[in-house]
C-alpha cells in the first residue's frame, strides 16, 4: 500500500486507498481496476496514460464519481465518495467536479451559454445569478463574443472552450478531462492544453486522461496504468509549455 | 431546479419538434373536442326540455282514460271514458287546485279568403289557470259561455300570423268558420312555445260542451289537473286516483282504467336519456384518453431514447434523478395538457359553429371542461411516469457512451 506523503502544507484533493472494480459480464468476471493506490494534491497536473483496456477509463469513471468501486476508499475533497448514495453523487459531480469530454458533450441547440448555466441550473442557483456566472465563464475561455451561438455554429475548439467554460462555471475541486484534445487538430490542440495550463497556474486541479503522449506532457506529472494497476507516477521532466493567446476567436 | 426551470427546460424540447408534439397530442385534442361538443349539445337539449316543460306548469298532471300497459295495447280504446261526475269530484280535493276536462282534434280553420288546419281544444274555463298559459289580447271566455255552448273561440300567437298576417287589425271580435261553423274570436293566448311534439302555439281554444255537441267530439278522455303546489303532487296524485276508482266503482281487483301522468315524468325520461348519453360519453372520452395517452407514452419513450446523451450530458454536470425525472413527467404533462387545452377550445368552437349554423341548442358548462382537463392531466402523469423513470434511472457513464 503506498504510503499517504503530507508534502508542507499540500493538501491531498483525492486520495484513493486499494480501489478496485470488477464488472461481470455474462459468467465471466473482468477486473478492471486491481487495488490501486493514487494520491493528487490540489493545484497538480496530471496526465493518466495507459493502452486501452488498461483501467484508466475506469479510473477516470471513478474519479469523476460516475461509477462506484467494488471496493477500496476514495476520497474527494476529504469527501468519503466510495460511501456515497447515488443521489450524493450527482450533487458531488455538480459540485466538485468539472468534467471536459472528448466528445464536447454539450446540448444541441441550445446557445453556448445556457450551456455553461447547466450546472448552475442543477445547483439551484437563480437565473440571474447563473447568467452572469455563465458570461464571465465564458469570457474566461476567450468566447465573450459566441455567448449566444449553438453548438453547430461554433468550431470544434470553440465547442471544448464552451465545455470547460461549463466545467468551471461552479468552481469545481477537480478539472477532469478526458481526451480533451482527441477531436481536435494540433494547433486547436495546443490553444486548449494552453488553457489548462493557464487554470493550473491559477491554482486549479487539473486530471488529463489521454493516450496521446505529447499531450501528456503538457501536465506536471503522468500516471502510467496497465492490466488495472499503476506502473509508474513521474514528475515530467520536459514539460511542455503551451502559449494560451488571449482571446482567440 | 425549481419547478419553473423545470418547466422551461422542457417547454423548449416540446416546442423544438412542434411537427411531432402536435401529431403527438393529436389523440387527446380529438377525444377532448369531441366529448366537450356532444355534452355541449346534450346539455342544451337537455335544459331546453326542462324549460318548456317547467313553461307548462310544473305541477301540471294529465290523467287519460284507459290504463297503458306494457307490451299490450290498451291504449284507451274501449275504456270507459270520463265524465264532468268526474271532474266535480275532482274538483272537491284539498290537493288539487284546477281541473279542466279536455277534448282535442284537428280542425279546418276558414277566414276570408285564407283557410288553415290547426289544433282544437274544447275546454274549461280553468285552462289558463291549470295550464299555465295567459291571455295576449282580449279574454278567455267564462263558466256562463261554457254552459251556454256558446261559439267563442281563443286563438294561439301562431293561427294569428297564419290567418290575420295580411291585415293588420286585431283579430278579436272577428269571426272565423271552424269546420264551417261561425266562432267570435274572443282572445289571443301569449306564446308557450313548443314542448316536444306538441307545439302550443297553434291551437284553438273552444268550451268543451260547444266542442262536444257542435264539432262532435263527444269521448272525454283527458283531464288536465293542477295541484296546489309541486310538493302536493304526489298527494293529489293519490286523490285522482281514490277518486276516480270510487267514480268508476272499481273492485280493489280490478287494475286503474285511467293513467296518471305528470310533466316530471316527462322531464324523468327525458333526463335518463341524456344520462345514458353522458354515460355513453364517458366511455368514448375513457377510450379516447388511454388511446392519447398510449400515443404520449409511445413518443415519450423514443424521446427518451433519442436523448439519452443530453441524458448523460445532465447527469454527468450534477442533474438528480428527480431533476430527470422531473424535466420528463412536466414534458408529457406539458403534451397532454396542451392537447387537452386545444381540445376544449376547439370543442367549444364546434359546439358554437353547431349552434349558430344549425340552430342547435347548446350549453356550455364549466363541468365537462374541468373533467377533460383533469383527465388530461392524468393521462399525463400515468402516461409519463414510465418513460420518465427510465430516464431519470440511466446510468450516467452508460448514456454517456450512447451513440
């Protein structure tokens, strides 16, 4: 078991004690994830690497509080989340946890910033109030100007900044991205690896999940997974520095 | 999320496929219009009976000779008929307000040039009292003339436009031929509309002895009788009856040769038919809901089955199930409501157009319309709970991985 490092002050965000999920399908038992131990402090970087099949999806899953390991602790924010009940879940994801998807994910016809509102709308806070959260989220990300566009009149870059505009907008504990830059070209790539770099340097969480090594290497540090274990957890030595341009439409 | 975010969230889905939330609501709009149409029609029919029946006298009961049996045929023909012994006897009870034998038959009408078939009534001088009818012009003629057999006649408002039209004098003091024989017209009746087949407009009004030995109508077999009061009707009712089988000298074997009926009889009748009506109307209004209602459902569970990713996407950001479920059940609420809302509008509207180009009577009551709008909101809650649980109990990461 690996030990609980208290570095000077650093708060440990999620700490993750001999987790492990197991599906079943069909008579047969998959181990996905076997007894993994994973400590992230606030105001890291961290990629998570690993080939497919290797449980970093299903560690983002748990992570992101989307799923509950079989068995192990996890704890979010000094949050017991492997204890939770699924409806303390969804107030944990709409609370704590900004999620930034391959995918985009956001609603079709529906403006950028009603889009960014949506965790607001789901915390209960007052349209007003949303409103102006949601504008000043999306100025943030460089889009003060698509405020009311759809997401099928913006680009696919400008679609993940409306994404993390919404991943911010309640002022998460954790970033967690997952792929973020796998639909997008390099120079789009570079602008939003930019971006979460520019958020660390504020002093926010950020979890990157990818296979792409060079986009690993925009984080401080990366976690190797395979066969549902940790292989290895290095400081980056290289790292990568990405300019964020300010507003860039 | 509050219940208005809620209800604006799922506005917006309803509103964005019009096309598909309109054919959806479809089912509901036709049941809803047509119930509230045909209850519009049938309470209209229903209140224009009761009022001309209320018109004639509420307390009116009308004994005819003969006892009308079930299946069988005796329908007066050969009974004994009444007598003026009779009618006195009546006339003795503390129940009873007004008697007025009466023959009627139809009759040819000549004046001047003009000549017309009407219905003639040879009665009492008791008529206006016991059938709650009231003199227009002039006057109805007296107990002497009725003895006298004199040749009077009074005239319904409907005779006047039909035989004094052309000249605008008043048509009393004038004299018309009935079947050939010179009457005065003495008064006019004020109008008392129709009561189901019977219009009361168009009748003369003769004394019954002139009607008996001059226009040979010799067989009494109505009665017309009031009673004191509506609350006195089953009391006088009871001393018709003692009376007349005293009168006839009946045997305690031997059945009534006379029937007594009265107007609360008719209006009873009257009454069940429209009950059966409505009864008939539910059922279609049941079947037409749980028909909208499938249709609801149907589109519902596709509905949630095209948007299982905006499902995930919800979820992912921090929606409950109960915000899912919510935004879900207000969805198909919102479609069956809406359907049941256009329903009653345009239920009213048919019901309206009925009644101003066909001349139907209507009436249009808050009742069927607060039904169909709470059976519409039923339908939307029962319809609704099953797809809008399937969606508020996805998995988040599965509905995320939907494609």
């Amino acid at each position: 078991m690996e030990i609980v490092q208290e570095v000077d002050n650093v708060r440990a965000v999620i700490r993750i004690t001999d987790v492990k999920k197991t599906y079943v399908i069909g008579d047969q038992e998959i181990h996905a994830l076997r007894g993994v131990n994973l400590m992230i402090e606030e105001g890291d970087f961290v990629a998570i690497m690993g080939p497919s099949g290797s449980g970093k999806s299903t560690m983002m899953n748990v992570i992101g509080c989307l799923d509950q390991p079989s068995s192990g602790a996890f704890y979010l924010d000094d949050y017991p989340v492997s204890e939770a009940e699924d409806e303390d879940l969804a107030k944990i994801r709409n609370q704590k946890i900004g999620f930034v998807f391959q995918s985009f994910n956001l609603l079709p016809r529906t403006p950028a910033v009603e889009n960014v509102e949506l965790p607001l709308l789901y915390a209960g806070v007052n349209a007003k109030e949303r409103r102006k959260r949601a504008i000043d989220s999306l100025n943030s990300v460089g889009l003060g100007n698509r405020l009311y566009n759809k997401p099928n009149e913006l680009s696919g870059g400008q679609q993940q900044r409306v994404s993390i505009a919404r991943a911010l907008v309640n002022h998460p504990v954790i970033i967690l991205a997952d792929e973020p830059t796998g639909a997008l070209d390099t120079k789009t790539s570079q602008e939003i690896m930019g971006i979460f770099q520019r958020l660390n340097d504020e002093g926010k969480t950020v979890i990157l999940v990818t296979h792409e090594p060079d986009i690993a290497e925009y984080a401080k540090r990366v976690i190797h997974f395979r066969d549902g274990q940790v292989i290895a957890n290095d400081v980056i030595q290289e790292r990568r520095i990405a300019k964020f341009e300010e507003v860039v439409v | 999320m509050n219940f208005l975010e809620a209800m604006r969230v799922s506005l917006r889905s309803v509103t964005a496929n019009k096309l598909r939330s309109f054919l959806t609501m479809l089912g509901i709009i036709i049941g809803v219009s047509a119930v509230i149409t045909m209850v519009a029609i049938g309470e209209g029919a229903k209140a224009s009976v009761a009022n001309q029946i209320n018109g004639l006298g509420s307390n009116l009961l009308i004994v005819n000779s003969g006892q009308a049996k079930q299946g069988g045929n005796s329908l007066g023909a050969g009974s004994p008929l009444f007598t003026f012994e009779d009618t006195k006897a009546l006339q003795q009870k503390d129940s009873i307000a007004g008697v007025t034998p009466t023959v009627s038959t139809r009759a040819q009408l000549v004046y001047q040039n003009d000549n017309y078939t009407s219905n003639l009534e040879g009665t009492t001088e008791s008529f206006p009292e016991v059938r709650n009818a009231s003199i227009q012009e002039g006057r109805f003629f007296t107990n002497f003339e009725v003895n006298e057999l004199a040749n009077v006649v009074v005239i319904g408002p409907e005779v006047v436009t039909n035989l004094f039209a052309s000249s605008n004098e008043s048509p009393v003091g004038k004299t018309i031929e009935i079947n050939r024989i010179p009457f005065t017209v003495i008064g006019v009746l004020k109008s008392q509309g129709s009561s189901g087949m019977t219009n009361n407009d168009d009748r003369l009004i003769v004394p019954i002895t002139t009607a008996m030995e001059r226009l040979g109508q010799s067989s009494l077999r109505t009665i017309y009788v009031s009673a004191i009061s509506p609350d006195e009707m089953l009391q006088a009712q009871f001393d018709i009856q003692q009376t007349l089988r005293a009168q006839h000298k009946l045997m305690p074997s031997q059945e009534n040769d006379f029937t007594i009926s009265s107007q609360s009889d008719i209006l009873e009748t009257a009454q069940n038919v429209t009950s059966v009506m409505t009864t008939l109307l539910s059922g279609i209004a049941a079947i037409s809901l749980v028909v909208g209602g499938i249709g609801i459902m149907n589109i519902m569970l596709v509905s949630v089955t095209e948007r299982t990713r905006e499902i995930g996407i919800r979820k992912a950001i921090g929606a409950a199930r109960g915000a899912i479920l919510q935004q879900f059940l207000i969805e198909s609420i919102t479609l069956s409501l809406l359907g049941g809302l256009i329903g009653i509008l345009l239920g009213v509207g048919a019901a309206w157009l009925v009644n101003k180009l066909g001349g139907v009577d209507i009436a249009i009551t808050m009742t069927p319309m607060l039904y169909a709008f709470l059976s519409s909101l039923i339908v939307g809650v029962a319809f609704g709970v099953y797809p809008a649980k399937k969606a508020a109990e996805m998995k988040p990461i599965d509905a995320l991985r939907y494609e």
